[in-house]
C-alpha cells in the first residue's frame, strides 16, 4: 500500500495540472530509480530495469530523506539543515579557479518569497511570434534561465546595497536573461544559432501553481525538445557572493567572473565535468581569473541534476554576483561566447 502510494504521488507532482508545494516536497529528494526500486519490491521484474550499479538505499532512509530532506548517508545535510551556512559545505570544488577555496564557494538563495510573488505581476509572459526559418539555420544551442529574475544591484539604482537579496527584476533588460540573449548575439557571429527563452519564470510558474524552479524550466526544456534538437543546453545564472570574489580586472577592463556547476545525481555528469573543466581551462588560458572554476553539487544541496540529464552536453554557468555592473556581465558573455564556439567547432568536427 505504502509503495502504490508513492507511486500515485511521484506521478501526479510531475503533472502541471496537480503540481503544488506539498507534493514537491514530499517527492523531490526520490530519483527514479528510488521508485523503480521501490516498485520491485512489489514486483521483482522490475528488477530487470535497475542500473547495475544501482546499490538500493535503506527503506528508512529513504522515508526520512522524503519526509524531511535529511540523508543519513551524508551527515552534512543535517548540518545544513540546521545552520544554514553549512550549506555551502554540500558542493565541491571539482576545479579551483584563482582564490577559490572552501571559504567562497558559490551558493544558491532565495530571495524572501514575498517579494518573488511580486515578480510575478510584472513583464508576464506572451507568445512569441515565430521567426522565419528561411532566415536562418536550425538553432544547434537552446538557451534558458530557470533563475530569470536574477538580477543586478548597480542595475536597479542599489550599487553597495547590503541586502543582496534585492538584486532581482523581472525585466528582462535588467536581469540574467539580457545576458543570455547577449551570448546569443555572440554565438551567432561564429555561425552558430541559438534559441533564447525570455520566460519570466515566477509568472510561469504562478499560472501552473508550481514552486520548483528546476520543474519549471525543465517542462520548458521538454516542450522544446519536443520539435527541435540542440547540441547545447546552457542554464544560465547569477551568483550571491559580493563584488570581492566576482570581479576581476584583465587587460584594463572589468569582467564578471563566472563558473560552472555540475550535478552530479545523474548519469550524465561525467561528460559534463569533462566539458566545464576543459572550458575553465581554456577560459584561463586566455583570460586569467575569470573563471571561478568547476563546482559539483549532490542532492544534498538543490536536486543535484538541475536538468542536466536531459542531455550529456547541458552546462550551467553562473555569471558574476550582486554587485556586479550589466556591462560588465555582457563583457563575460562575449568572452565565454568566443571559446565555447572554438569548442563547440572543434567537438561537433570529431
């Protein structure tokens, strides 16, 4: 009884329709192959299905996992959970950039709810009309944004504002969606097109009572990829840290440092630390300091896929803090955007 109803409610919280806060919650810490095992218990032929590597959690710590977030097999969630700077002790640093240690990592906040309802009311999301096709090639590079109010404080008239929490907008001229439509721009000077999606994701989300980012962007994902293929899919984001460990001066101009973050809950994250290392390295090659560096994330911290299953060539990048300046984030787009069409280039020849 109690394996049909998990079974019952992981299936009706990936439905757009039953989606609320409560289901989420209850399912969010379970992967598919949780259920899947789960399901054998009742059913040994769903054995047959299991991964071989797949090493079956303890039933117990599965039902605290799912009740509160808590993971006996990693005691620093429940650290974390009580002191909430220990949180940033869940990643690791797979590749340090310059000044990178276990005292600045990068870490993923919220702002106040409240204040991300509001976000909601503002620059709603419209129908795109179609371009035409005879103008360009298929896009090969889908970009999104699962965070789009991620934002600016010296954008929005708060330069030096001590509450970081206030660098969020939901215009899209302000917040990290005008980077990511930059980085379109770039790419296309290389040949290279690229979707862009402009959704503000807190009015998305409002219209379907979700309050899972990742759930959100990843329908978005879905609905693409159901009528067009890409090689690359690009999250991009803006870190929390302050302007000390986000800006870096090179060749007298001022960039937006940046970093990668890999999931690794997943099977496809090996490929994909491959890839952000050898970009962190090219990106220091030719721009010393600006990158961060490579950092992984397991479930103890976020969901630890961040869609990145949905494709061996997903990356997230993170691009500059709060204090940094548009231009400056623009300029780091430009940069990233040149290597990443070398490495695409060269990878897509092979």
């Amino acid at each position: 009884m109690l394996l049909s109803t998990l079974l019952i409610i992981s299936i009706l919280a990936t439905n757009q329709t039953w989606y609320n806060r409560g289901l989420n919650t209850i399912v969010s810490p379970l992967e598919g192959v949780d259920l899947l095992h789960l399901i054998s218990l009742e059913n040994p032929i769903f054995k047959e299905a299991l991964p071989p590597e797949f090493k079956a959690k303890s039933l117990s710590n599965v039902m605290v996992s799912t009740a509160t977030s808590l993971d006996f097999s990693h005691p620093l969630s429940l650290l974390s959970q009580g002191i909430p700077a220990m949180a940033a002790f869940d990643t690791t640093i797979a590749v340090a950039g310059q000044g990178t240690d276990v005292t600045n990592m990068p870490r993923e906040t919220l702002p106040p709810e409240e204040a991300l309802a509001e976000l909601a009311k503002e620059h709603t999301n419209e129908e795109e009309s179609p371009e035409k096709e005879s103008e360009h090639t298929d896009p090969s590079v889908f970009i999104y944004h699962t965070h789009s109010y991620e934002s600016f404080l010296p954008e929005l008239g708060l330069e030096g504002a001590e509450n970081a929490d206030q660098a969020i907008s939901s215009n899209p001229d302000l917040n990290i969606i005008n980077v990511g439509k930059h980085f379109a721009d770039r790419l296309s000077t290389h040949g290279i097109v690229a979707d862009v999606d402009k959704t503000n994701m807190n009015a998305y989300m409002q219209e379907r009572s979700m309050t899972n980012y990742y759930s959100a962007s990843r329908q978005i994902i879905e609905g693409k990829l159901e009528t067009q293929q890409y090689d690359l899919l690009l999250d991009f984001h803006r870190d929390s840290a302050r302007r000390d460990l986000t800006a870096v001066t090179i060749n007298n101009e001022t960039f937006a440092r940046i970093l990668f973050v890999v999931g690794t809950a997943h099977a496809n994250s090996d490929a994909q630390l491959a890839a952000a290392t050898e970009l962190h390295n090219r990106i220091e090659e030719a721009y010393p300091g600006l990158s961060r560096g490579v950092f992984t994330k397991d479930k103890s911290q976020g969901n630890g896929i961040y869609n990145q299953d949905l494709a061996n060539t997903a990356m997230l990048i993170e691009f500059g803090g709060v204090d940094n300046t548009m231009e400056e984030s623009l300029r780091s787009a430009d940069a990233v955007a040149d290597l990443l069409a070398d490495y695409y280039k060269e990878k897509m020849s092979e």
